[in-house]
C-alpha cells in the first residue's frame, strides 16, 4: 500500500505502461484518474480496476488541449477531493527524420508532450500545495539526451520534458513538490508499433526491432510492468528525496 489515500493522475492510461502502471498504482491504494483519448480502452481499464477492488475514474483529455489538461485536474479533484501525483505519460511518436517532417505532425508531437507537460503540472501544482506537497513525473526518453537521427521532433520534445522537470523541481521544492522523470526502454506497446512504422522507407520494421533489443545490454526489450514499478517507487513516499532527476529503466542500452 504505497500509495495508500493517494490521488493520482496518469495521462496516456489507456494502453502500455500506462495502463500497466493505472492498475498497480490501483493496487498500491491509489484513487486514478484514468486520462487517456482512447475512451474505450480507458473505461475498459477502468472496470477492470473496480473489479480488482481499486478505485479509478476515466477522464477524456486530450494532452495537446489546454482546457483538457484543466478539465483533468478538476475532475480528480471533485471526485477524490485531492491531488497527490500527477503523471504525464501521454505520448506519441511524432514524424520521423528530418526529411520527412510535416508542420502538423510535428506541432502534435510538441503539443501532446510539452504542453501537456507543462500545462498539467500548471494546473496540478496548486492543487498539491493544499495537501502539503505531492509527485509530479514526466515520460521522457534517451533520445532526448542522446543523438539520435529517428525523429528531431520527438526528441526535442522530451528534451523539452527534461528540463523542464529540472526547473519545476527547484521552483517547488519549497513546497515539498518532487519533479522528476522516467525514461523507459524500448517496450512492446502500441507506440513501439508506431515508432517501427515511423519511417517504413528508411529501415524495415522487422530489422528495426532486432537492431533495437541486441543494443539493450539486458538482451531483450521491457515489460509495461518494468516501467510502471518504476514510476510507483518516483512518486511514492520511498522517494522522497529525490527530485530534478531522471530513472532509466531501459535494460542498459543508455549505458
């Protein structure tokens, strides 16, 4: 029960290690709020908490839509009365290389991950200063600190997530707010599937995720559960000296 009375808010719940993360966060003695676009999935996910004995809500938000983001925070808010944890997972693969990048994709790219991050810890934040402090975490990736040619957008974009978090963890430290980040590995989810598609031109998918697993020291790709036992020890109480920085839980391959 590491998040026992704990009211936690995790976007791109739906599917992957978000999902993964929902139903053992839910097990942890969490109250979720499920955020996700895909409102079968999530209402599905839902059920499947409340069955398990868990307490969860589903809550449309679109993470690159600001009246979302506080829609959000309202609703965890009105239904469990609090905010504790707020978790920006919701992601997507953006356009690949350079060449081929066009204005819309790469404006969703932004949207979804850095003014859903931005915007959700605007509107999250103040909600944790009436309970006495709380955990904000952010997805982000290697290819935000690494060079990597698959796709400028989406790096910049967890780039943008990773300093980000730095700044919001001195501003509100103060305030017993913890910033910090998760950076998974390669993991068998929906948006794996996206980013092996990405660019069927430059690189066979098939080719691309053989490539991908022998470079991950630990031989093989995570498990949606890896990551989300990661994200339980950051915004639980286990944690709590720790802010401004960045998990990696990718078997190695950043090493």
């Amino acid at each position: 029960m590491r998040l026992k009375d704990k009211v936690c808010i995790i976007t791109g719940a739906a599917s992957g290690f978000g999902a993964s993360a929902s139903l053992l966060f839910a097990r942890e003695g969490a109250r979720v709020l499920v955020c996700d676009v895909n409102d079968e999935l999530g209402k599905k996910l839902v059920r499947q908490i409340k069955e398990s004995g868990g307490e969860a809500t589903y809550s449309h938000t679109d993470c690159g839509v600001v009246a979302d983001l506080e829609k959000m925070v309202k609703t965890a808010v009105e239904t469990y009365g609090k905010l504790n944890v707020f978790w920006h997972n919701a992601g997507v693969a953006g356009p690949g290389r350079l060449e081929g990048i066009k204005e819309d994709a790469y404006d969703r790219c932004m949207d979804v991950h850095v003014k859903g991050g931005l915007f959700g810890a605007k509107y999250a934040i103040p909600e944790m200063k009436k309970v006495g402090g709380g955990a904000v975490l952010f997805t982000t990736s290697s290819a935000g600190y690494r060079a990597l040619s698959a796709s400028p957008s989406y790096s910049m974009a967890k780039a943008s997530l990773a300093i980000l978090a730095r700044v919001l963890a001195r501003q509100y430290a103060a305030d017993n707010i913890r910033v910090n980040c998760i950076s998974p590995g390669p993991c068998k989810t929906g948006l794996w599937e996206a980013f092996k598609t990405r660019d069927p031109n430059t690189e066979d998918p098939v080719a691309f995720e053989k490539r991908t697993s022998s470079s991950i020291p630990l031989g093989h790709l995570a498990d949606t559960e890896d990551i989300a036992l990661g994200a339980l020890y950051l915004v639980s109480d286990e944690a709590k000296f720790v802010t401004g920085t960045t998990l990696d839980v990718d078997g190695g391959q950043t090493a």
